[in-house]
C-alpha cells in the first residue's frame, strides 16, 4: 500500500503543476463534478494496487516453480550431470 500511494502522491504533485489554469474555475469543477472526480481517484488507486498485488502473486508463483525445478534436479531428477555439478558447487569442489 505504500508503494501505491507514493505513485499517486507523485502523480499528485506533478498534476497539480499542469492544473494550475484551473484555478479560477475550480468552484464550478467542483459543483459538477465533484462526485466524479473523488470516485475516478478511488479507482485509480485500486487499479494501481491490484496491479502491484498481481504482479507480486506472479513473481511469488514463479519463485516457487524455480525453487521447485531447482529442487527437482539437485535430487537428480532429469540431467544427473546438472545434478552432480550442482552437489559439488554445495560442497565447495571447484575446478
């Protein structure tokens, strides 16, 4: 969550910069739109949020199918060369 609202605290900062024109109209903005606009934020905060949550799951997903691939072949499970190599590099024996 922190990492979602610095990104939007940043997008804050930079918007309001562009926005600065706006100024005298902002009373109408606001009679207008003044539901609209929170709500658009709302969802472009959990936007955010669930983009970072999905990516989170990927990469968790994907480090526990190379723990398990790793795993597999340090028990001899396919290449046995792979395997020995990767028993000796464990006990410290390089060549």
């Amino acid at each position: 969550m922190g990492l979602t609202a610095a990104l939007m605290g940043a997008g804050m900062i930079i918007a309001v910069g562009r926005l600065e024109y706006l100024a005298p109209y902002w009373p109408v903005i606001i009679a207008d739109h003044g539901v609209t606009i929170p709500a658009n934020i709302a969802l472009a905060v959990a936007t955010v949020a669930a983009a970072i949550y999905a990516s989170a799951a990927g990469l968790s997903d994907l480090g526990r199918r190379v723990d398990l691939a790793e795993r597999s072949v340090q028990r001899g499970a396919g290449d046995s060369d792979l395997a020995e190599e990767l028993r000796r590099d464990v006990e410290g024996e390089w060549e």
